[in-house]
C-alpha cells in the first residue's frame, strides 16, 4: 500500500491523525511515520514516479537519483531524531507541524519539475513557522510573523523565476538551470534567501533561537539543507557561488564569537557551515558537489545534536544566554559529554564526521587552483572552532558556575543525542561504509591520511592553545547581554522607521485633505444656502401677479425672436 | 501570551564538589593540551629528518607555502587569536542592549 504513495505523502497525511492521538499511541504514530516512509522511498529504487501533466507541463512528483536519495536519507534520519527529542513537553501542534514540515521536505528534494518544488517550497515555510509560534512568547510570535514574510517571499521569487523560465524554454523540467537568464537569477534569488545567503540571512539568527527547544532542532534539519539540495541540482558549477559561499564561512564567525545566546551562535554557525557547502557547489567538480552533499549530511546530524543539547539546556534552564550559564556539566553530565561530540564533530576533528565531508570541499578547491579561497576556508575552519567546538560546550555546561542546579535531560533527549552522536563519530570513523557510498559521484578522496591528520591537528590544537592563552590572560570577549545589530537592522529599525515616518506623512497629508475637503464643502453648502435657503433670492415666495408679468415678457421675447427669425420673402404678385 | 514551556525539575540537592572545582583539574588539562601540541609541533620538525632517513613522509605538501613547517600550527594560532580580535573590534560597532528591538 504504502509503496503507490509517493514518500513525502506518508508523514503529510500521517500528520492529520496527530490531532486524535494522545500519550502512547501519538508516540508511537509519530515514530512509526518516518520509518514507513523510509521504507516507501527504499521501496522505489532509481527513477521517475507519479507523472502528471497540468496546464500542459510536465510534472515528475518523485524522482529518485544519486543526489535526491541521499537528501532523502538524511530527512528520514533527521525526522526520527527530532521526534524522539521531541517526545517529552512537545506538543501535538509541534507533532504535526514538523511531520508536514520533514514531507514538505522530502517532497522538495524528490521533486522532479519545478512546479512540484514550489508547491513544497511554501509547504516548508507554512509547515515549520508553527515551531517558532508554539514556544508561545510574543518574541516567538514577532518572530515568526517575520521568519513567515521573508519565507513564503522567497517562494514567490521562485515562482516568478520559474514563470520566466518556463515562458523561455517551454519546460518545468528541473535540472541544471544555471544564473545565465533571468529565470534562472531569479530562481537563485529566491534559494539564496532559503539557503540563507549574505544580507538574506537574518531570518535564520532571528527565528531559530525565538523556536520551541525541539523545534529548533528540526528547522536546523530541512529548509537550508533543501536549499543546498536545490544549489547542487541546478547551479552546480557557477562561480557565483565559490565567493558566495566564502563569504558565508566568514562573517558570521566574527557574529557568533561576540554572540550570548548560544542557540543563536548556532544560528550564525549554520550560515558558516553553509557556506562550505555552496562553495562547493560553486566549484562544480564531481568532488566539490561530493563534498557539499557530504557536509551537508554530517551538519544535520552534529547541528541537530548541538541544537539538542541547547534545547535540554533552554527544557531545563529556562535559558541559552552564556551570561546566565555556566557549571552545568554538574547537573547535566550526559547532556555535556553529547555536546562536545556535537562540537568535535563540527570543528572537524579526526574521526569526527566533518573531518571527513569538509575536507572534501577545501581539498577539491586545492585541486581546482583556489588557493585564495582555500585560505579563507581554513580560515573559517579556525572560526568554527571558536564558536562550535569550544563556546558551546564551554561556556554552556563549563565556565564560570552560575549556581543553577537542575536534572540531566530527560531519557528520551538522551537517546535522540545519542543517536545523532552515534552517527557523527559512524561517519568520521568509517565513511566507507554508508557515506561515500551513497553520494551522488563516486568517492576516490580518502580522508584519513597522516598528512590530513597531522595538518588538522596542529590547525585545531595551536587554535586552543590561542583559546586557553586568550581566556587566561582575560582577553576573550565578555559575554554579555545584548543584541548585535545585523542586517535585519535594515528592516527591523530602519525600514521600521522609514515605515513609520512615510505613515506619519500619510496620515498629516490626509488629515490636511481632509480638513481642506470640508472647508469647500462647507462654503459650497454656506452659498447654496445663501441663494436657495429660506432667505435666499431664489428660496423667496413670490405673488402671482410677478408671476403673470414674467410669462408675459417670456412670451413677447419669444414673440420677437420668432419675427426677428422668420427671413423676409417677397410675396409674388398674382398672375 | 502563554509562558516558555520547560521542566526545571525539583530543586535539585547538589552533592557537593565536582570535577572541575578543583582548579588543578584545569592545570592537568591545559598541561595535556600543551604536551598534545608539542607533540604535534615535532611531528613537522621530524617529517624532513624522517624522509632522508627512510624515504617516508608523514605529509608532502600540495602547496610550497603549505610546506613550510608548522604552517598550520602557526595558521590556527594567528587565525584563531585574530578571529577574537576582530570581533572585539565589531563590537564596539554594533553591540547594543538586549531589548534594543522590543523598544
């Protein structure tokens, strides 16, 4: 049964049962649901399913190749260990919300048109905003109405990029596109904002940190991770995107440093390690897309377990600010030991598994002659072991004790880290055995070198010796409450501003309309009473004797007029 | 509008001293770590010895610049050290209050 439905269906229609369900048996629907729609998926093998045609295109709802199989991979696993994290507090809305959202997309990354991408493109945005809304704050709320606009905005960019693509080459097809037309800009456009290009990025660091503690753990899994996929299949080799995506690892690594909410800090981290990514796409080399897939799958899983070891701090605590924290490995010493393999991972330590996917993309940028760009990525790399590898863990559950005494994470928390731990080290330890497999090219980099180790440890150990040396001679950054302004400062405040000073116009403008509007209108109703009130000239009573008289001159101008008319002709004489 | 959700749980008894209140367990850690980089610190002075004696490397650079030695080491250090630096330095730009946008 479940194998005529397509994969992504199985979640989106099992999403409407959550509503029903309570305790135990919501449990169990929910955890059932992303294990059968692995199965449907594994259950088609390569290929296209579910033609359609619609105002004649052609539609593919499921296609099923090297690079869709892997994302959709990836989403299943993700869904799972979301749930399972989400067992304890979260709520049936939250349920259903991220069911719909990991099908919406799993949906996207199968689709094999255009027309089907946006349809999952917005499901995604509608979908996942109910994870922001449900921590129930009125900053959650703001939030979300903000993270929702710059969503569903980026989907009628999409949109119109795929009308102008469509009028141009008559297809929907969804392949390589390319930044050439303007089908194909706009279409960059509106993935740029999804995959949290620079200056479009806010909507990530503002409403991933406002997201319920399990929520966060799922908009870190799926919608940039779409957009990566959307990157690879149809811009795969644009130069654009080398800069782009170099640029990404930079800034937000100088965000995160200065940073005090540490889900926030995550927030910049996954712009960084995004950044990996479309710099490898941006390369285009069948190592480069390897790479950027690869990373791609690892960050989800050590993002997903750092965002889940926040998200037991914010369950227990009540807070993710470092200024609040500190000492909490006393209380939580499971959640912590989780941690730091979450930021192993992403600093990319040997046998961690961004040792063995980012590597991919800076050796691939060696091979293609970017040194330039290959100095930035280390780099970043450097940057990313600031934020991820030591902040994180360190003034999250070490540092400075704040007091707070509390309880180790619930168990089904534990066991949704220890999955995604588990599979961070898998990944790092053997890539061989399920990773490079099952990427989109086949894998001739083999990560465990002497050279390669050797060369990462003594970039990673010399940047902590920076670290112990920096914090003992006081000169790391305070953590401090506040807010650093970003790009969203354009439209938050100045926008906000611009906004209200052009309503504050407005409203004198119509305000003076309107004052002058009654001022004519009430002299226009003085003088028509002046004529014709009940004084008037023209309100008068008049006798019928005036009367007579005026219909007699009436008639003699007539009179007159008529002779005054009539030509004069001769009258013939009779004969 | 509804409270955060979340389980702080009972007050919790803590029992007593931990592991990193004892300020010699972060001596004995930053001493690991300090012995961890001189190991790896010798490995690239070792490497050239180690060729011409057996023909071995324990890493052949891909770049000259990437072979000089203790590239990386160095790289990490001045990154890592110019990263804070440089984000001091963005603070002073654009830190404010915490409530800055609710206000």
């Amino acid at each position: 049964m479940i194998g005529s439905l397509p994969p992504a269906a199985v979640m989106i229609l099992g999403a409407l049962l959550v509503p029903l369900l309570r305790g135990r048996a919501r449990t169990g629907w929910v955890l059932l649901l992303p294990v059968a729609s692995l199965a449907a998926l594994l259950s088609l093998g390569e290929g296209e399913f579910g033609q359609a045609s619609i105002f004649s295109y052609e539609l593919t709802l499921v296609r099923v190749d090297g690079l869709s199989r892997i994302f959709g991979w990836l989403f299943h696993i993700a869904a799972l260990i979301g749930l399972i994290f989400a067992r304890r507090g979260g709520s049936a809305l939250e349920d259903a919300s991220a069911l719909v959202y990991a099908g919406a997309a799993i949906g996207a990354v199968q689709a094999g048109d255009l027309i089907t991408l946006f349809v999952f493109w917005e499901l995604l945005a509608l979908s996942s905003v109910f994870l922001v809304w449900a921590r129930g704050t009125e900053r959650s709320y703001r939030a979300g109405i903000r993270y929702l606009i710059i969503q569903v905005g980026s989907g009628v960019i999409l949109l119109a990029g795929i009308i102008a693509h469509a009028r141009a080459t008559g297809s929907v097809a969804f392949d390589h596109l390319g930044a050439e037309t303007l089908g194909g800009k706009l279409i960059l456009l509106g993935i740029g904002i999804k995959a949290a290009f620079p200056l479009l990025h806010n909507w990530l660091t503002d409403a991933y940190p406002e997201a319920t503690y399990s929520g966060a753990v799922f908009l870190s899994a799926f919608t940039t991770k779409v957009a990566v996929y959307t990157l690879a299949r149809g811009y795969a080799g644009t130069d654009l995107l080398i800069w782009v995506g170099v640029a990404m690892t930079m800034f937000p690594i100088f965000y995160a440093v200065i940073e005090n909410d540490l889900r926030r800090v995550l927030g910049y981290s996954m712009i960084n390690q995004i950044g990996f990514m479309v710099c490898g796409v941006g390369i285009g080399t069948e190592m480069a897309v390897n790479g950027a897939v690869a990373h791609a799958f690892n960050d989800v899983l050590f993002k997903g377990l750092l965002f889940m070891s926040t998200g037991a701090l914010l369950y227990r605590t009540g807070t993710t600010k470092c200024s609040e924290l500190g000492g909490l490995y006393k209380s939580m010493p499971k959640t912590a030991g989780l941690c730091i393999v979450g930021a192993a991972s992403i600093s990319a330590f040997p046998l961690f598994s961004g040792f063995v996917s980012k590597s991919m993309v800076m050796a691939a940028a060696l091979e293609q002659n970017l040194d330039v760009v290959w100095l930035f990525l280390l780099f970043a790399s450097a940057g990313v072991l600031h934020h991820a590898g030591i902040k994180i863990p360190f003034y999250g559950f070490f540092g400075p004790d704040s007091g707070i005494r509390t309880k180790e994470a619930p168990t089904s928390m534990l066991i949704a880290m220890g999955m995604a731990a588990f599979l961070c080290v898998f990944n790092g330890t053997f890539p061989t055995l399920f990773l490079y497999p099952n990427l989109p090219y086949e894998v001739t980099y083999v990560p465990l070198t002497s050279a390669h180790v050797i060369s990462q440890l003594q970039l990673l150990f010399f940047a902590v010796l920076a670290f112990v040396w920096l914090r003992l001679s006081d000169r790391e950054p305070h953590e401090l409450p506040s807010t650093n302004l970003d790009a969203d400062w354009f439209y938050r405040r100045f926008g906000r501003g611009v906004a209200l000073a052009a309503g504050g116009v407005a409203s004198r403008l119509r305000d003076a309309v309107a004052a002058r509007s009654v001022a004519v209108a009430g002299s226009a109703i003085g003088s028509a009473r002046r004529y014709m009130g009940p004084r008037g000239v023209l309100g008068r009573t008049w006798p019928t004797g005036t009367n007579v008289i005026w219909v007699a001159i009436l008639l003699l101008v007539f009179l007159l007029l008529y002779y005054a008319s009539t030509p004069v002709t001769s009258v013939p004489p009779p004969p | 509008m509804a409270s955060d959700k979340r389980d702080m749980g009972e007050q919790v008894k803590d029992r007593g001293r931990h592991y990193f209140d004892d300020p010699k367990r972060w001596k004995r850690l930053i001493a690991i770590l300090i012995v961890v980089c001189a190991v790896v610190f010798a490995l690239d002075i070792a490497n050239p010895i180690l060729y011409s004696m057996t023909g071995f490397e324990l890493r052949h650079p891909e770049r000259s610049w990437e072979g000089f030695p203790e590239f990386y080491a160095v790289y990490g250090f001045l990154a890592y050290t110019a990263i804070v630096y440089t984000a001091k330095l963005l603070r002073k730009g654009v830190m404010r209050d915490e409530d800055y946008y609710d206000r």
